[in-house]
C-alpha cells in the first residue's frame, strides 16, 4: 500500500502518553538519549551534528513538547533530559552513567530509575530488553522509540494504540497455542524450510498500552505478536548488513552453522566463529508478526510491525518472557537481541512464500507471499 494513501492522524504527543501510559496526574517523566560522545550532551551541543537526527527529534518533540504544555497538560513533572553512552549494539545492558544538559552525572539506578514513573528512551540502539528487566526491578513503566524518523513519527506513532491493540488481539487470538510454524523461504533459486516449536504457548503482543501499577516498557511503534520458540530446526537465508546473504542450519533451536551464498566470504567466516566461541548467541530467541498496516520506514523497529511481514530474531530473550539472559553468553558485548526482518522492503532478494501453523493436528496456511492469507484475513476483519 502506498504511504500516500495511507490516513494517519497529526502526530500528538499529549495522545501518544495518554493512550500508552494513562498517565496519573503528578507522575514524573524524563527522556533519555544515547550519544556516541556524551560531552554533546552538555548545553545540547548535540544538536549541531547533523548526523544525531534522532537525539534531535528527542530534544525537538518530545523534551520541548513536554517543557512547552504537555507536562502541564497531563499533570506530569519532571521533563527532564538525560544522556547515556551509546551501547553499540541492540539490547546491550545499559551504562550506569547518565548526563544532564549542565554535563552533571547521574546514577541510572540511585538517581533516575527510583524517582521516575514514565522514562522514555529515544535512542540509535534498541534498549527494550535492559530497561524491562530495570522496570521490573525499580517499578517504572516506559517506551523505547529506537530509531525515530519522521516516517515512524507520523504514522506509527499517530495512531491510536488503543485501536491498535485490540487489532493486535485479533491476529494474537487466531495464532494462540501453536505447537509449530513452518516457514518457506526461496532465495536465489533455492528453496528452503525453517520450523519453530512454540509448545502450545500463550501468544504475546506489542500492543502499546502500559496502563495501570504493573511495571512495563512498550517498544514503540507497537503492533504485533510473537513467541519465544522451544525448539526449531531446518534452514532460513539471513541478509547481512551490505548485502551479504547466508543460508543459516538451524538444529535444536539454534544457529549451528551459515554458509555463504551470496556475497563477501569473510562476514560469514565472522558469524562462524562467533558461534563456535559464543554458541547462544545463535539461539533463536522470538517469532513474530506484523498486524499494523503502515508505511515502510527503512527502520525495522516500525518495519517489522507491517501486516504481512515476520521476523526471528536471536539471543537475548529475558525481556520476552524467554530464559536467555546476558549472564547465560561468553562475552557481555555479545548478549545482544537482534531481529531478523523478512518484508519485501528489507528483504527483496528473499520470498517468504509460505508460513503455516501447526496447531491440535491441524496444519493452517497463515502468510503467503507476504500477505495474510485466508485464515488470518478473516481472523482480523
């Protein structure tokens, strides 16, 4: 679907908190950015790079949208603007070390985290994963907006998550309890099958709503559904940043092997002995399925939301509701969660021609060609 036919309200932050967080009136909010270089942070000298486009849309939208009427507006306090080190890799742990614009160092855990109710992170690198497990622990709710552009801006943060959701609900519904996905890929006139066990768990969405006392982070834009896998087997293609494409032999849930298919040698010998000295970074760790439809942004953090899309994604999955978590890998830089989008932006050279769930004996055709089919269409009208 074209952007230009797509309707999407004027982006408003006042809806966005109020839809996601339901906020209460006194409660405190703060953003929090990563720099590469956190001496920017001091007197936002951040804000001369052109480079840092999303600590920009941080300080424009959201820190100056709070200072000028929405904090007042929804009753909150606080609105202040904190600055990590950037992590360098997606759900890395975070430094304990914040800045303010005065160049004042904070402790995340003594300073930020126990006296803040909303924290919202706009960041390079996703930090879902480290700040749940910190939610969980100090009590806080938040969002994490990785990757805003003004694509995501106006369109998969315009919506109305309470919308959002229940649509989400739909597709979680009909894809609920399944013992297995089966997944055909054709790349380079090759054909091959990936199936994850799902062990007839409970579905899970991103849906975007973090409402009440319990401790959430909402990685946002939402829109949803996936599994943590108990096992899988076979083989999928994996397009490495560049270009490179490697078929990957998955057995007993993991990674075992890649095998160059197209492009540079040496990015898979790389992978390779990552997996041989770090085995878990190879575990797959989350399926899941777009149920928004959206504009595609070039940022997977919306791209992988798009109805019709999936994704696996490896290692860290402690956030998920999954048992791997930065302790259980070899090397700490190395307990990364990474996604691995199939859509026909992200993944033109690779067809995804078919996912079929597995479910009570029955065997049902959910996607095909990256487009819902029958069972999943009627599922969400």
């Amino acid at each position: 679907m074209n952007f230009d036919s797509m309707s999407f309200p004027p982006f408003s932050l006042s809806r966005l908190l109020t839809t996601v967080f339901a906020p209460k009136s006194g409660e405190r909010v703060a953003v929090l950015i990563d720099l590469e270089d956190t001496s920017l942070m001091k007197d936002f000298a951040f804000l001369k790079e052109d480079a840092l486009t999303i600590q920009r849309k941080a300080h424009d939208v959201f820190y100056l949208g709070l200072k000028n009427g929405v904090s007042d507006e929804l009753g909150l306090t606080g609105g202040d603007i904190f600055a990590y080190k950037r992590t360098g890799g997606s759900n890395l742990d975070l430094p304990d070390e914040a800045y303010d614009a005065e160049g004042k160092q904070y402790s995340f855990e003594k300073d930020i985290y126990p006296h803040y109710n909303i924290l919202l992170c706009i960041s390079t690198d996703s930090a879902t994963a480290p700040l749940t497990a910190f939610a969980k622990q100090f009590g806080f709710r938040g969002a994490t907006l990785h990757g805003l552009n003004d694509i995501i801006l106006n369109s998969g943060l315009a919506v109305d998550y309470n919308i959002i959701s229940k649509e989400a609900e739909k597709l979680r519904a009909a894809l609920t309890k399944a013992d297995a996905f089966q997944v055909d890929f054709e790349v380079e006139g090759q054909s091959m099958t990936l199936e994850l066990m799902t062990g007839q768990q409970e579905a899970q969405k991103s849906h975007g709503l973090c409402h009440g006392e319990v401790p959430d982070v909402a990685n946002l834009p939402a829109g949803e559904v996936y599994f943590v896998p108990t096992g899988g087997q076979g083989q999928f293609p994996m397009k490495y940043e560049g270009g490179t494409i490697g078929i990957m032999d998955v057995a007993d849930g993991s990674i075992q092997k890649a095998t160059l298919l197209k492009g540079d040698a040496d990015i898979i010998e790389a992978h390779n002995a990552k997996l041989a000295s770090d085995p878990v970074t190879g575990v797959l760790g989350e399926l899941g399925f777009g149920t928004q439809v959206l504009p595609v942004s070039g940022k997977d953090i919306q791209d992988e939301k798009i109805l019709g899309t999936m994704h696996v994604a490896t290692g860290r999955s402690d956030h998920l509701g999954g048992d791997l978590t930065p302790d259980k890998f070899a090397k700490k830089l190395n307990a990364t969660h990474d996604d691995i989008l199939f859509s026909p932006s992200k993944t033109p050279e690779i067809l995804v021609k078919q996912v079929r769930m597995v479910r009570d004996g029955q065997t049902t055709v959910v996607l095909e060609n990256f487009q819902t089919a029958e069972y999943l269409s009627k599922a969400i009208q």
